[in-house]
C-alpha cells in the first residue's frame, strides 16, 4: 500500500441533519407542536431562519424555540399566528 492510498479517509454517508434538503420526518424529529407548525409554516430548509426574520430575533434563538428547549416569546407566537390567520384583501 502506498503512501497515498494510506492517507485518504474512507467514504463518508453525508449527515441528515436540521438544516438540510431531504425530507423531514416530523414523527422521527420529535418537535413539539410549535415546532411542527413553524416547519409547515416556513418549509423544510431553515424555518429558523424565517421566524427569526419575522419575529426579530436571533436565528439560534428561533432555532431554539422550533426544537422545544425553550418556550416561544410572544413576538414569535404572533408570527405564526399572523400567518395562520387568513388575510383580507382590500
């Protein structure tokens, strides 16, 4: 074996983390209802990003709120409950 060939590392399975592309599955994730609300809300690619954009704050923070570790601020409840309500067109 050459010294190349000792050197490179085996192939690697890519991770299916939070913040990907694939498919979620909700049943496997284990979020609470906030959460599963804001994934159907904001999409599968980073709901975190969205509701930190709408409700001011840190994406981490909204990260945060959508695994459950901590409870949801009022400004981030209002977020999705002004995109659960319907709009009026005027």
């Amino acid at each position: 074996m050459s010294m190349a060939e000792s050197c490179t590392l085996p192939p690697v399975r890519p991770r299916r983390t939070r913040r990907n592309r694939f498919l979620r599955n909700l049943r496997q994730e284990n979020l609470p209802p906030f959460g599963r609300v804001c994934v159907a809300l904001f999409g599968i690619d980073k709901p975190g990003l969205a509701l930190a954009q709408k409700a001011g704050c840190t994406t981490r923070q909204a990260d945060l709120y959508i695994d459950g570790s901590t409870p949801p601020s009022y400004e981030a409840l209002m977020v999705v409950l002004d995109e659960l309500r319907p709009r009026r067109r005027g």
